[in-house]
C-alpha cells in the first residue's frame, strides 16, 4: 500500500525494455532464436551443421588412430614376450651354450657366449618361480603385484602401465616355459606426443572448417534470401502506397516465385474486395438517397402546414393522407433496402450454423408469407421431401425474394407454380415459375448483379438487391442459380443445391453475386 505523498520507486526501464512480455511462456533458447533474422538462423544452422560433422569425424579420426597406435604396441610387446618366454635360458645371465643358438643365426657373439635380444624393446627381464630377478638386463623393470602372480603360476597374464622416471611404459608380463615370467616394456611417451599433436592439428582443422562454414553460409544465407528480401520490399511498398493493383516482379519457378504468385493471387483479391465494397457503398448510397431525399420533401411539406395554419387549404384532408401512405411505403422501402444491405454484407461469425434441413418445410413457410402479401394470386406446388444441409433463415429468405419476385411480376388472377425434387442423382432443384411479362433478354446477364433493376423495374418499388441476395445464398450452399424465359410468356428461376449427404462445397465458402458467384450462373435472371 502506497503512502500518499511518497513517491513510488522508479521502474526499472531496462529491465522493461529487455524482458519478454509476461505472457510469452516459451523457453528462453526459443525466445533468443525468435529475436534472430532469418539470415542469421539459417547462417547458425549451417555452421552447427559443419560444426557437428566436423567434430564427429575428427572423434572418430582419433580415436581409430589411438586405437590402431595402442594395438600395434601390444603386438610388438607380445612378439617379444612370446620370443623370450619360448627359451628364457637363452636370455637369462647364465650362458648359453653354443649349440643353443638358433638354426641359421651366424651373427658373431659379442656378449661372451650369452644371447640378448634384439629388437624386442628397451625394457625386459625374467624372473623366476619366487618373483626374483635372474635376468641383468639394463633398467630394471618393477616388479609388480601383477607380476608376481605371473610369475608364481597364479595369473595367465597381465597387462599395466608403469613410469619408471619420467616416462610412462606399457608393460606386459607372460609366463616363461620351465617356470617364472618374463617382463617386457615399450615407452609409451612417443605415442603421447603423437596423439598429442595430432589432437592439436585436428582442433585446429575443425575450428577453421567452423569459421569458413559460418563465412559460406553467411553467403549462402545473403545469396538465397536476396529474392525474400526484394519481395519483402516490393511488400512494404505495395503496403504504404496501397497501390493494390501493381503486381510483384516474379522470375522462375522456384519457391520465392511461387510465393510471389501467391501474394500477388491475394493483393488481386484484396483489390477486387475493395472495389467491391466501394461499389457496393457507392450504390447503397446512391440507392438510399432515393427514398431518403423523398422522405425529406413529403416531412418538409408537412411540417410546413403544420407551422403555417393558413396554408392548411393548399393540402387537402384527402391529400395529405395520400402523403403518409407515400411516406408509409417509403420508409417501408428504406427498411427493407437497409435489411437487404445488412444481409449481403453479414460476416460469417454472425450466421447461423448450418443443419440438416428439409426443404420442402423452407418453401411452403416462404408461400405462406407470399399469400398473404399477394392474395389476387394463385400458388400451385408440387413439393417432394428432400433434405440439405444449410441454414434455415437464409434457405427461407431465398425462396422467399424468387417468389416476391414472381408475385410483383404477375398479373392479378396468374399462378405462380413451384416444383421441388431431386435433381439427377447428386442433388436437388427448385424451379418457380411465373406468368409476367418475362425478362428481355438484353437484361438477363444481369439480373443477380447487386442493385441492377431492369428498365422496365424502374418505376416499382425494390431495391435491386433481392435477386441478388438469392444467388449468393445458393453460392454460399453449394449451388447455384439460373434465370431463363417461360413459354409463351413469363419467367423461370431454377435453384440447384447439393443433397444431404452428396459431396458439395462447404457452406462456409461465401460467395458474391455479381462477381465471383456471378461466373457459375449459366445464365442470370
């Protein structure tokens, strides 16, 4: 709790500044590799990648040279020992008899009838039945635990590593034939040094591999993202100008190209959205200014008389109720231009969700609405149970303009015939057929086109919006819907959509007449 008048310690805006938000829970490696561009991500990448061969293959390298090294001494300390241990009383200090040399050796003796070895190490001597030495070769070797065992019949072998001095030696000890063991031992310290060295060189190669990969894959990284960066920036000024209509440069068929394409795909969308949304507010208000401005003139007049009482003889009892039922009608046409307008620009999220629905149910609500509004009127129906997936409220609403369509066209005593069933094996058909004065067939492409109204429509009431919206209902169902001349006179709407069941586009895909809806539409009505 705060104290008033005291100040409040000043936040730390480094610390502000530098740690994640307290939403962000990811692990602080991921954290760290999210703050990195691309280039750098993927010139990282690169060098890990070298970096890990290489070290693998220098692992590997060592340890195949130690091994290969380590083996070729014990097969030199075996070779001796075996030598010695096949006649150790030619090696022992005792002398050798001279018909105990070896066939074929006629090397001079330089040791007084006595044999030494050669080329069997610096290091070896013999020992016998109680661990002692009997040999006097120079630089005794120790005689160890592992030794004596060897040497008392207790061990086959032994094998250890002992220092004598400074040096480190690999020493192996072997039973001798009669008895006793002999000890052989090979200095071990040239091979340290060499692995030694070796270990340095291989350091060294990896660590100029690491540098020169992470200078390739820097260029790499900058030659390869070079086409992302220059759609980035064709993107950001595409962005700032809002000049939607200029498409991004695109060479070759690799993947930036593809990407290019796409994004130039979506700008042309985007752009056709616009258009269509500026045409549709330039429309709707051309098309509320109507009824609007008329509203004005007849409120004005009124309010007119109503302030000058000695004007009340220019507007008959009879006159004025004729101005308020025009203003009646009006702002009955006002409210249902306004419903219209709101149920072509509705989003997704605020519809109904779609349900099995029989549709035979959907069009005899619709011709119960249609009779009471038009009671001079005959309505025959042939109606079959078929059963689709949509919603109920804009099914409705769509058979509900075709048939408010074909009662304002007919004349008085005319029959407007409605016939549901399934359409070949895929899905269902809906066909109202009127007796008016049919459509001429220079308006025919346009009739579902937002606020279009026929030059003969012109003087009754609608908004031009209602054939409209049938078309993309019918689109946003899966189907689609098709205006065509009834003989000898009149007009026939056919709608078409996908059965409960039958494969069909999702009726999530929306649609807009007069546009995308408008090219499946094989002709218009």
């Amino acid at each position: 709790m705060s104290v008033p008048g005291t100040p409040r310690p000043a936040a730390d805006e480094h610390s502000t500044a530098d740690s994640p938000p307290a939403t962000d829970r990811r692990p602080a490696v991921v954290r760290w590799w999210r703050r990195h561009t691309l280039r750098a991500r993927l010139t990282l990448l690169v060098t890990a990648a070298v970096a890990v061969g290489m070290v693998a293959v220098s692992v590997f390298a060592w340890v195949t040279v130690r091994r290969d090294t380590h083996r070729m001494i014990m097969i030199q300390l075996e070779t001796g020992a075996r030598t010695i241990a096949a006649q150790p009383q030619l090696w022992s200090t005792a002398p050798v008899p001279p018909h105990a040399a070896r066939p074929g050796d006629d090397r001079p003796r330089t040791d007084g009838g006595r044999r030494r070895p050669e080329g069997l190490g610096p290091r070896w001597q013999l020992l016998d039945r109680t661990a002692t030495v009997v040999s006097d070769a120079a630089g005794p070797l120790p005689v160890t635990a592992g030794a004596r065992r060897v040497a008392t019949g207790q061990s086959a072998r032994h094998q250890e590593q002992v220092v004598i001095g400074r040096d480190h030696y690999q020493m192996l000890s072997v039973p001798a034939a009669g008895g006793g063991a002999v000890q052989i031992a090979l200095d071990v310290e040239d091979m340290t040094r060499t692995m030694t060295r070796f270990s340095l060189l291989l350091v060294l190669a990896c660590a100029v591999g690491v540098a020169g990969a992470a200078l390739l894959g820097r260029a790499v990284a900058r030659a390869g993202l070079a086409p992302v960066g220059q759609l980035t920036e064709t993107v950001e000024h595409l962005t700032v100008t809002m000049n939607l209509g200029e498409a991004i440069p695109v060479s070759g068929d690799d993947e930036v190209a593809r990407l290019a394409r796409s994004v130039n795909t979506l700008l042309a969308a985007i752009d056709e959205a616009r258009r269509a949304q500026r045409a549709l507010v330039e429309d709707a208000g051309h098309e509320l200014r109507t009824p609007l401005t008329s509203i004005r003139t007849n409120v004005e007049l009124l309010l007119a008389v109503e302030r000058q009482p000695e004007l009340a003889h220019r507007l008959p009892p009879e006159e004025r109720a004729k101005l308020l039922c025009d203003l009646e009608a009006q702002v009955r046409e006002l409210a249902t231009l306004t419903t219209e307008l709101v149920e072509l620009a509705r989003e997704e999220t605020t519809r109904e969700a779609p349900e099995p629905v029989d549709l035979a149910d959907v069009v005899n609500a619709a011709i119960s609405r249609v009779r009471m509004r038009a009671p001079g009127l005959r309505f025959t129906t042939d109606l079959q149970p078929v059963r689709v997936r949509g919603r109920p409220g804009e099914l409705e609403r769509m058979v509900l303009n075709v048939l408010d369509n074909a009662a304002k066209w007919s004349p008085p005593d005319a029959t407007v015939r409605t016939v549901l069933g399934p359409d070949e094996a895929t899905g269902i058909r809906l066909t109202i057929t009127d007796e008016g004065p049919g459509i001429d067939p220079a308006d025919l492409p346009h009739v579902f086109d937002r606020f279009y109204r026929a030059q003969a429509a012109r003087s009754m009431p609608g908004s031009g919006l209602g054939l409209a919206i049938v078309a993309q209902t019918a689109a946003q169902h899966g189907g689609d819907v098709t205006a065509e001349p009834h003989h000898p006179h009149g007009t026939r709407v056919t709608i078409r959509l996908p059965r409960l069941g039958d494969p069909g586009p999702s009726p999530a895909v929306t649609a807009h007449p007069g546009q995308g809806a408008q090219s499946r539409l094989s002709s218009n009505s």
